[in-house]
C-alpha cells in the first residue's frame, strides 16, 4: 500500500523518519509530499495513493477524485474540519483523526499566553499571578484535562463544563462541574476554549457569554477562530476596558485589535498549538500506526465519518 504524507507545513525531519520506518517495516510504500505551494501537486501525488495523511490540508472533494485508491485519510491532529467528511462518506473513503497526541503542547501554550498577558508582555510593568483566580474550561476532553493539571499547579481555581462528559467524571478529576456556559462564564476570571468547530459551535462565543464574566477577564482561544462571533467579542471589547482576548489563529478583525485595544490582546503569528517536537512526533507516528492497523485489522477506532 502507498502511504502519503501531504503537508504544506512539514513534519519535524525526525518525526518523518520515524513515520517511514514504520511504515516500511510493515512492507507499505511511503511517499512525502512537503511543504507544497499548489493543488496540482497534491493531485498528482494522491493519484495512486492508498492512505493519506495530512495536518492542516484542505481534504476536498476535488482532492479525493483524483484519488481512485484512496480508502483511508488521517489527520494528525485532533481537529478535523479540514476534511470534507461528507464527500469521504460518499466516495467509502474513512476518514480518521488522532485526538490526544498534541494536547499537552496545546495547554502548554495556553498557559504560555495567559502568563505573558498577566505580566504585562514583560514589558516591566506591574503584573497579576495566576494563584487563586478562576479558570473555566470550555469543553473537557483531552486539551482540558492537561490544562486541569496545569491549572492546579498554580493554585488554580478548576471549572468546567462539557454536555457530553458526566459530572461525576470531572469531579474525580477535580474539577467543579457546570450545568450550563452561562454558570462557567459567570464563575471564571479566566476561560479556555477547547470546543470543536461545528454548525453549533460557531461563532458561539460571543457578547452574551463575555459579559457574564468577572472583572479583569481573559478569554483562551486555543481551538478555531471560527468559534467566535467576532461582532460580539468586539462589542464586549467597546463596552469593558477589563477585558483581554489571548488566541493562538488571528482574527480576521486583528486591524480593529491593532488599532483600538493596544495591551489587551494576544495572537500567535500562526496556529502553534501542535508546534513542538513531542507534538508533532507523536500525531505523526499515532497516524501510521492507525493506518498500519487498519489495513492489518480493519480497526477503525478513530473514524470520525
């Protein structure tokens, strides 16, 4: 089987070599594709292509026509609304992601950016400690409970609030549960976003949760910019001087941020949530070896469609 690993933005050189190793030892062809500047190259290389493996790639319709072979696509990464699940679904292609290799680099980085903001971006300025404020996570799946862990190291104040997760789930993990956003937002100087992009949680967040918060809020976005209702968020920031907004993708109204709320806002230059080496290594390794298995087995743990 021909395994292809397309990515626009690489893989550390030691985590491709790892993938490879496995992936050859198991008598599979693997191919890489980096660091591609057109859509023509990726058609191409897919043409014949078994399995697929990307990070960001926009995994189109287009892309899996001109993929006859295709039974399989993995995203190295927990985050999948770069895949068109439903245009897999119709060609009997599985689509797969690899949710939990990436998570503590994720809530490293959150809290990266939460202790720049509460020192003033070391700018020798007067600064705020973490210890004994409020941290609500949003979502609490793999990313959140890293940053539980974080959270209680500095003496943090633990909330959360997940539809989907058991209450009595986060309380063995130490966390105190909330019935609804609203109660998390009322209860948290600060608030990490760790919620997928979907048709129900975009631009979710918006003005009516930001305006329950505490004085001196902190919004987290490490998850997609497309959760935030921009209007709302900007609305908050006319209305409350208080407010801060830490996010690991600009906005599309970063000029706005720029030009009006100087010292209040916080964007990395790109995603960089998965940026480290751990990371990268272990989402690589994590997708050969679930395409390894799924052509030995037929396990499709990971499908998402």
């Amino acid at each position: 089987m021909k395994i292809l690993l397309a990515t626009e933005k690489p893989f550390s050189p030691a985590a491709v070599r790892k993938m490879r190793e496995l992936a050859e030892a198991e008598g599979h062809q693997f191919v890489t594709l980096e660091s591609y500047t057109s859509i023509e190259e990726l058609l191409h290389a897919v043409a014949d292509a078994s399995a697929l493996i990307v990070r960001s790639d926009p995994v189109t319709a287009q892309v899996l026509d001109a993929a006859p072979e295709l039974k399989l696509v993995v995203r190295a990464g927990a985050g999948y609304d770069n895949i068109d699940i439903k245009a897999c679904t119709a060609r009997n292609v599985i689509a797969m992601n690899t949710p939990g290799q990436n998570s503590n680099a994720v809530a490293e980085l959150a809290f990266l950016m939460m202790l720049y903001m509460a020192r003033s971006g070391f700018a020798g300025k007067w600064g705020t400690e973490l210890r004994g404020k409020s941290i609500g996570l949003h979502g609490f799946g793999n990313v959140s409970r890293f940053m539980n862990q974080i959270a209680k190291g500095f003496g943090m104040k633990v909330y959360a609030y997940d539809p989907y997760v058991e209450e009595n789930e986060m309380k063995q993990s130490g966390v105190i549960p909330c019935k609804t956003p609203e109660e998390l937002y009322s209860n948290c100087q600060y608030v990490s976003l760790h919620i997928p992009l979907n048709n129900k949680t975009r631009k979710s967040i918006g003005y009516e949760l930001l305006k329950l918060m505490p004085p001196e809020a902190v919004l987290v976005n490490t998850a997609r910019k497309e959760i935030i209702d921009e209007d709302g968020l900007l609305k908050i920031f006319d209305e409350r001087s208080d407010i801060k907004y830490l996010s690991d993708i600009e906005p599309d109204c970063k000029a706005i941020f720029e030009q009006k709320y100087s010292g209040r806002f916080l964007f990395t230059a790109k995603k960089m949530g998965a940026q480290t080496e751990e990371a990268n290594t272990n989402a690589g390794i994590a997708a050969v070896k679930q395409i390894i298995d799924y052509f030995k087995t037929g396990n499709d743990k990971f499908r998402v469609n």
